[in-house]
C-alpha cells in the first residue's frame, strides 16, 4: 500500500492549536500516531498533490516576502527584550516563545510566533525560523542569533539585538517627524503648480491677449511648457518609467549593481550616511562576534551578507579573501574602498595592542554618533532651505500673475 501525506490540527496536551503533516499509509493509521501523542484532534485530511508544489513554492524568498506575516517594529523589538529576560533569567527557549504568546493578541503576532514555535520543536534553531520572516527581522538581527547560537551567547545576542533595535527605532521617527511637514507642504506646491500650469495659465495668457499684453517672460515659459506637456506628455512619461526601470534592472543585476552603488556612496550628503550607516552596524556586529570568542574568519564569512549591496558584498569578499591568506584586518580595511581610512588606522591599532574588541566598539560608537549628528544636521537645513523654497515659490507666482494684473490695474 502506497505512502500518502495527511495534515492535521489538533490541540496538544499544553492546550495550543497546531497543525502538522505526517506520512501514513492510510488515515486510520495517521489517527492512531495522533491519539498515541495525546493530542485532542479537530480536523484530519489528505494532502493532494497541488499542495506539495504549493510547499516547494513556500521556501522560495518572494513568496516569504509578499505572504509570510509581517510584525511591526516595536512588536519586533518587544519580542526581543522580553525573549531576552527570560533566557538571562534560565528560562528554556521554547518555554520562553510560549510565555511570549501573552504579550500580543495581534493575528499577525500571534501566527509568526505559532510558525516559529513550530519551528523549534521540530528541531530548528531559532536562527533558522527566523529567517522564514525576512520582513520581520533584518540580516543584522538574524546573524546575531546566528553567532549566538553558535557560541552558547544567545542571550547576549538579543540583547544587542534590542538595543539596535531600539537605536533605530529612534532616529526613524525623529526622520519621520522632520519630514513628514515638508514632504506634505512640496507635494501641495507640486500640485498647484500643475495645476496652474494646466488651468491658470491658458486661461491668464486667453485674457492678456484679448487685453492686448505682452505676458511676463516666466508666464510665457510656462505657457509653453504646458503646450510642450499636451504634445509630448505621454511620451515623457513613458521615458520617466522607462528610466526608473532601468535603474531597477541595473540595481538587481550584481555586475551593473556593484557600479550603481559605487556611484551613490560618492554622493555629497546620502553617500556618508551610507557609509556612516553600514561602518556602524559592521562594527557592532563584529564586536559582538569577538566578544562571544568567534572566531575572525568565520565573523567576516558571517557578516559577509550582512546588507544586499553588491558594492557591500564585493568588499568583504575581498576582505574575507585576504585574511584567509594571511592579511591582518587593518590592512584589509586600509585597502578598502569602501570603509572609511580612520576606521582602519582604528582596527590596526586594537590589533597592535590586543584590544581588538574594544577598538571595534569604539569605532560603533564614532560612527553612530557621526552618523546622528550628520542626521541632525540634515534635520536642522530643512527649514531653511524649505523657507528659501517657500520664498521662490511665492516670488515666482507673484512675478508669473500678480505683477502683471498690478501694473494693468495703475
């Protein structure tokens, strides 16, 4: 008798609702694996043969992306600082998840937990379920667990894990309240001048001419530029998209992509908070690595995914190549392209005096302080340079209509 797959959902002897897929030859016989485990059954049926290329399709990452659940960041980082107090106080991990269930009533938390429960008693590192929920928890995140658990620190993963986190957590709101008022005010500016653009300025240039007034050198601009947009604005548009999805072929493809980054890390202001970004949470990493006792070369090879920039993965490739033939790590990141020359001139000095750790977590903290006050920074020009716009905006309508109807009018 032939092999088929049976899914079931039943109620444990812990009083949770799970579900699972076993292999039986017949249904009886999958019911008395289940009554044998003194499991409360509900519901037991046959997998049909759609449904196992439905799982296949699961492990692929597009479809953890768009169907997997997604938890927000402060049910992310909630989750890790409470995870973290029970395993510091000797909790066990799975006791631990369960007593998690508690802290949310969310569908969405509540499913993710279940899936990552599942996970673990069927023999996964936490690690590994985790990574089934790539919009939940971050590469940073995971390979912190990752080193953790391969080191018996898993504890003090999660506690660096929250911190950052909480760090992040932090400076996106402060961006996000910065900006949210300017963003709104441009988006209004933006569309009234489209629709002056496309209403006030035929109608104004209609009636200077019944009036027999040369228009203003600005309206006139702009009456041509909305006889332009009417000839050719679908063809504009067609090129504005054909642009922007070229730049997205060009980002996804590694070769094309390595050069694109290279570019952007060159820009005046974005180009230092990337790189100010990326030293940060590298060093972080690595001094979390060290201090677990792991050992260098595999940090590197662990970090080696630690952000999806082609530019990114490149030079540590090169770095994690070198040190495998001998090179110290100063000179890996002297030789650097991408990382700053301080950050390296830091790292040969931890290496000269044996206080590599500490010289990786001072080089955090530089970088996270410069990467917060270069954010402050850009906070602070915001308003000047909004209140300079609002200026040219307001000069340019006056100039554009009001002067024109003021000098007919005296």
């Amino acid at each position: 008798m032939s092999t088929s797959w049976y899914k079931f959902r039943y109620i444990d002897t812990k009083g949770n609702r799970k579900v699972e897929r076993i292999k039986a030859k017949s249904i009886r016989l999958a019911k008395q694996y289940i009554l044998s485990k003194n499991y409360q059954l509900i519901r037991i049926r046959r997998i049909y043969g759609f449904e196992k290329h439905l799982l296949k399709l699961k492990k692929f990452k597009w479809y953890k992306v768009v169907f997997q659940p997604k938890l927000t960041r402060n049910e992310v980082y909630w989750l890790t600082k409470e995870l973290y107090g029970f395993l510091a106080s000797g909790l066990p991990l799975l006791d631990a998840l369960y007593a998690l269930k508690g802290f949310s009533s969310a569908k969405r938390y509540q499913k993710t937990l279940n899936l990552i429960i599942q996970d673990i008693e069927r023999g996964k590192r936490l690690s590994d379920a985790l990574e089934e929920f790539p919009t939940s928890f971050p590469r940073y995140y995971i390979i912190a667990i990752k080193s953790g658990e391969s080191v018996g620190h898993l504890a003090e993963s999660l506690k660096s894990n929250a911190e950052t986190i909480n760090w992040v957590n932090i400076n996106r709101t402060k961006i996000v309240q910065a900006t949210i008022f300017p963003i709104l005010s441009f988006i209004m500016m933006a569309t009234s001048f489209v629709v002056s653009l496309r209403v006030l300025v035929p109608y104004f240039m209609k009636v200077l001419r019944q009036m027999r007034v040369d228009p203003p050198f600005i309206t006139q601009k702009m009456f041509n530029l909305n006889q332009f947009l009417v000839k050719n604005g679908s063809l504009l548009l067609l090129s504005v998209n054909a642009f922007f999805i070229l730049i997205a072929i060009l980002a996804s493809n590694k070769k094309t992509g390595y050069f694109l980054e290279r570019i952007i890390v060159k820009l005046p202001i974005y180009g230092q908070l990337y790189i100010y970004f990326m030293s940060t949470y590298l060093a972080q990493i690595l001094t979390l690595l060290i201090n677990q006792r792991y050992s260098i070369l595999n940090a590197f090879l662990l970090c080696k995914n630690l952000f999806n920039g082609p530019f990114f993965n490149r030079e540590m490739e090169i770095i994690h190549e070198k040190i495998k033939k001998g090179f110290s790590i100063g000179q890996c990141f002297d030789e650097s392209i991408l990382f700053p020359k301080f950050m390296a001139q830091l790292i040969k000095d931890g290496e000269k005096t044996g206080t590599l750790d500490s010289k990786m977590a001072a080089i955090s903290d530089l970088y996270k302080s410069r990467l917060e006050n270069k954010v402050e920074w850009v906070f602070k020009m915001i308003s000047p340079a909004y209140l300079v716009f609002t200026i040219a905006i307001t000069v340019f309508f006056i100039y554009a209509f009001f002067w024109p109807v003021w000098n007919l009018y005296f």
